[in-house]
C-alpha cells in the first residue's frame, strides 16, 4: 500500500511522469487485490474484511483511472 501511494503523490507532483505512474499504480492495485484474496484464502481475514478493502481498491483504481484519461495518458484499457 505505500508503494501505492508513493506512485500517486509522485503522480501528483511530477506532470511529466503522471501517466507512467498511474499505469504502475493500476498494477499495483490489482496486485494488491490479489494478494488480499490470497489473504482471504488462508483466513487469516473475515469476508467482509475482504469485501471492505477490495471495494476501496476498486474506487481508487477508478479515481486513477479517470485521472489518468483526463491527463491524457489514454493508452491501454
């Protein structure tokens, strides 16, 4: 998850490298929630711990995403 946000404050400050690190961060993001699945798997979490935290990877992964498009960066699904 830092690395996560550390993509999205350098997205944040540094224009020319914006669309690079949003692309790194939506991979980043479904790393996560596989990991967080994997998580899930061996119990070590409840159900709606996991349903909590993948909804929330979910919204961040559409705010990057649009934020990416509306930067231009339209390159890639």
């Amino acid at each position: 998850m830092l690395g996560l946000l550390e993509r999205m404050i350098v997205a944040r400050f540094d224009p020319q490298a914006r669309a690079g690190e949003l692309r790194a961060a939506n991979l980043e993001i479904e790393i996560l929630r596989s990991l967080w699945r994997i998580v899930h798997g061996r119990g070590w979490i409840a159900t709606r711990q996991l349903f909590f935290v993948t909804t929330k990877l979910d919204e961040i992964g559409r705010m990057a995403g649009a934020w990416r498009k509306s930067a231009g960066g339209k390159d890639g699904p």
